[in-house]
C-alpha cells in the first residue's frame, strides 16, 4: 500500500554532474532519470517549494567527479541548480556529512524529503538511509534514480538494473517510502 505524501517535503536532487556520463561508472539503468528528475523540479518550483541540490566533489584522484575536474562536477544542463536555489557540496556519499543540509532543513521546520540523483547505489542510499534514520519522513523516487552495473568482491558481475533493485528492496520501508515519478505528481495534482 502506497503511503500518501503528508506535506510538499524538501526535493532533494543529488550529484546529477556530467562526471556521471563518464564510461569509467559502467552501464547504468533508468535513462528518463534525468527527465523524471526535471519534470519533479518544475513542479516544485511552480510550487514554490523548498529544492536542495548536492555537489559531489570526489577526493578520489582517478574520479570523473575529483573535485579538480571542472567539466566533471558540473550539473547537467536538465537540471541546473538556479541561482537562488542552495547547493550542498561533498566529499562523502551522504548528503548530510560535512555539509549544512541537516541544519537547512531544521531551520526550516522541514520534517519531510523526496530523494532523487545520482547514482542509486552510493550517495542515493547513503543519504536515504541517513534520512531514515535521523528522524526524516523520507521518500524515494524509483524511476528518479539511476545505478550502475557493478563486479562484486567474488568477481560475479550484477547488472545496473539488479543493482537499482536490490538497492530499492533493502531501502522499502525500513528508510523510506518508494514512489514513482507519476505517483508523486498524481499525488500533489489531487490533494
């Protein structure tokens, strides 16, 4: 059963940078993502609701997303943070370690946050489970996310979309509640 949005919570769009283009992340799922994540932002920002951005700065030296690689930490064109919009930078997969965004959204009264970005299985879930788990009514939006395809410890290959829903399963209920793009929309347009 599909839990209801109680309020307009924060959106929350995660590293959506070109370094994510990069061939060096592997195959990945869901190529609307992007699109999924501009149709929630225009809604929002008809709605005038709060919009929050990260900015994955990598201290990794062989990154697409080092945070010396100018074109690599630049948002991608359909989703440009506008210049009254906040972003958080970050070094860390959590959007809530070394930033402001916990601070940001108590100062705001925000109890409520709608994840999306990239990439499912790192600052995705990291953020979602921090979310969780520091008191937050959070939503995650399925087809808003995308993961990559990864090779794991016993060298078995798992495909993006194995991966994305592995992710989604362990996050279900326990961190956050699971929407589509088009539920969250026929959500806001009929309350």
């Amino acid at each position: 059963m599909m839990n209801k949005l109680r309020e307009l919570p924060a959106l929350l769009i995660l590293d959506v940078q070109k370094g994510f283009d990069d061939p060096y992340w592997g195959k990945r799922n869901n190529p609307q993502a992007e699109e999924n994540m501009a149709r929630l932002l225009a809604e929002w920002r008809k709605r005038k609701g709060h919009v929050l951005f990260s900015q994955h700065l990598s201290v990794q030296p062989g990154s697409p997303l080092h945070y010396k690689n100018k074109f690599g930490t630049e948002f991608k064109e359909i989703i440009k943070p506008r210049e009254d919009e906040i972003v958080f930078s970050k070094n860390v997969n959590s959007a809530f370690i070394g930033t402001g965004l916990e601070m940001y959204l108590k100062e705001q009264k925000i109890k409520s946050v709608l994840i999306t970005g990239l990439s499912t299985q790192h600052c995705v879930s990291t953020t979602t489970r921090m979310s969780g788990n520091l008191g937050y009514q959070t939503y995650l939006v399925s087809d808003a996310i995308a993961a990559f395809e990864i090779t794991d410890h016993k060298g078995v290959h798992h495909t993006a979309e194995e991966i994305h829903e592995h992710e989604l399963a362990m996050l279900h209920n326990e961190f956050a509640t699971i929407m589509t793009t088009d539920e969250v929309l026929n959500q806001l347009h009929t309350s």
